[in-house]
C-alpha cells in the first residue's frame, strides 16, 4: 500500500490543485477505497467557481468547507478494510463498491425516522474538510457511510453513473407519473438523461425533453424522448400547450439549474399538474408565486440525493434497462481536472466527464 496518493484538493472558490496527499488511514468500522473512476457533477463546477449556496452567506450557511477533496460519484475496489466493518458491511478486499454520497449520522430526527437523506448533519462525500471524496487515488468510507457491491463484471462507466442515476430515479418517483400523461424533463445532463430512461418506464402518452444544446436533444431522442426542444430555436411553451391541445403537460421535471427553467415550467404545465424540483441554483429565483396557487393550484416537490434507490439503479444498469455508456462522454487522467471542470462548465459536447485516478 503506498503512503502517498494524488488528489484533487479545493482550498477555496476556484482555488483547485493536485496535490500529494497521506492515504487515509482506517478505523475499525471504516474502508479504503481504491478509486476506479469520479464523476464531476454540476454542483462541484458551481462550487468552484464560488457559487454562495455551497460558500454560505447571509441567507444559506455554507455546505461546503475547505480544505477537501471533491467528488461523490465515484466507483473502487476495497484494499482495506477494518475488522468491524469487514462483518458488518460483508465486504471483503477486492469487491467492488459504490456508495450514497450522504454519510447520514443516525441520530437525528430524520435519520430515526427513516428518512436519512434529509439529515440534519448532512455530510455528502467532497463538501466537508472531514470527509473528502473521490477525486484521489483512494478515499475512505467512513463508518455510518451507505455501501453497495456492484458486481465484478460491472463496467466502470456503469459505477461513476450509479449516483446520477438513483437521484434521476427519485426525481421520477417524486413526479408520481401516471399512465397517459403527458411528461416534460427539462435540462438534459446527465441527470436529465437518466430521467429520460426512466420516465420512459412510466409509459407517458408523450415524453418531451427540453435543453438548448443540440448534442444533448440528439441524445434525448436516442435515449427515449419522443419530442425534443430548444428554448433558442423556438417557443417552447407555446409547442407544449400545442401538444396538449392547450392545456400543458402533466408532469414537468426541472433539471435545468437555470432560473428560465422554472419559469418555463410554470408556464407550461397544466392546471392541479406536478412539478418536481431538482436542480441546484447559483442564484435565487423569483416567480409569480400565484400560478402555483391561484391559478393553477399546482403540487411542488422537491427531490433531493436518492433515498432507497442505489440498489436499483445498480440493477437497471446491470441489465442495461439504462444505459451509462451514451452518458459518459469523457474519461479524463486525474492531472487533467480543470479541463474536466472546464468540459462541465461550458456543457458544449459532454455529458458526464469523469475523472480515473488509477488509470
């Protein structure tokens, strides 16, 4: 085992360096990772660049200290593994791993009551300096921390997707679909792809999918959308209403990050129809809050991480139900982060970029 690894380290907003780390050392009830592959999801781009929800300000405290290694998507091989976590977790070296990216405590009102990815203590791999991620050569799994076994054969593409995936699984849970309904994502990353797979499962009368880069609306169709739009090419509100004989979607997933999306979306959905809320924003959103009410009467939920869904997602993968490999449209050395962030930031021609430490 080396004493030393690389990582990724964030010492501050756009403050990002590879440097040489200790290789975690490991409790009794912890394991140690050897990081195959780490996604950069959009909420680390957001972090970087200082974004004031992950830095704190006078509204929301910061969910993000430093310093500390980024990245909750990740995939590795367990080359470590204290005594009580090896009977506990029946793990033992060699298996392959993936882990929910909130470490919940257990304690709280929420954890008690089962509803753990709400958690008080809110501790997601990458944030806190007392819980680095998986953008290194190794990370460890805490105790409290949420494990699954992939199988052997489990492509490595499939692992750094299992993260985005459960949470795509959720936000659909979340919409409560029925069948026949008209079904609007909005916002085609990598979440929004996942959410396209498997809102497709749902049979919607009609699936749409809504971004403004052609790359990602060229994919949504490949992946199961049966109507893609480009807020710059046309109105897309006016299309949805068009669609439905003028009254809107049923159900709009917003997945855009982008205070347009929101709008949009209130515009566009019917009346007593659900909207789900996903994205993470870098600045508030201001809306006519009595479409919600007076007008529409609509039902608002958030969806937040992926509560009960790893397992599945493992599952859809593994049978190729939903595919990872059209998802993951960059697989980078670990010395090339920034451009990785960069990819991510400008979302021209990537989806899900990654980071192989071990590569």
């Amino acid at each position: 085992m080396p004493r030393t690894m690389r990582a990724v380290v964030c010492r501050g907003p756009r403050d990002y360096v590879l440097e040489d780390r200790q290789v975690p050392s490991v409790g009794k009830g912890d394991v140690l990772l050897a990081v195959e592959a780490c996604g950069i999801c959009a909420g680390d781009v957001k972090a970087r660049d200082g974004a004031a929800m992950f830095w704190g300000d006078d509204v929301q405290p910061a969910w993000m200290t430093a310093p500390v290694i980024p990245g909750h998507e990740f995939i590795g091989r367990v080359v470590e593994i204290g005594a009580e976590a090896r009977s506990r977790r029946q793990l033992t070296e060699g298996d392959r791993v993936v882990v929910e990216q909130i470490v919940p405590c257990g304690e709280c009102r929420y954890c008690r009551r089962g509803q753990y990815w709400m958690c008080q203590v809110h501790d997601i791999y990458g944030f806190k300096s007392h819980l680095d991620g998986g953008m290194a050569e190794f990370v460890r799994v805490p105790e409290k921390a949420l494990t699954y076994k992939v199988p052997r054969d489990f492509p490595t593409v499939s692992g750094v997707m299992v993260e985005p995936l459960a949470c795509a699984i959720h936000a659909v849970e979340r919409a409560d679909i029925e069948l026949g309904q008209v079904v609007v994502i909005a916002g085609l990353g990598a979440l929004g792809l996942c959410m396209i797979q498997v809102a497709r499962l749902k049979t919607p009368a009609l699936l749409i999918g809504i971004d403004t880069n052609p790359f990602r609306l060229h994919r949504a169709q490949a992946l199961g959308a049966q109507v893609v739009l480009n807020p710059r090419e046309q109105d897309v509100v006016a299309e949805v209403m068009s669609l439905t004989g003028g009254y809107g979607c049923d159900r709009y997933i917003e997945a855009t990050g982008a205070p347009a999306g929101v709008v949009q979306g209130l515009k566009m959905i019917r009346k007593l129809g659900v909207m789900v809320e996903f994205s993470v924003f870098e600045v508030p959103t201001t809306v006519d809050w009595s479409i919600i009410g007076d007008r529409k009467e609509l039902d608002i939920h958030g969806a937040h991480l992926s509560p009960y869904t790893f397992q599945l997602a493992i599952d859809y993968l593994a049978s190729g139900v939903v595919k990872a490999e059209p998802l993951v449209t960059h697989k980078l050395p670990l010395e090339q982060f920034e451009q990785g962030f960069d990819l991510v930031h400008r979302a021209q021609d990537s989806i899900k970029v990654t980071l192989w430490p071990t590569s």
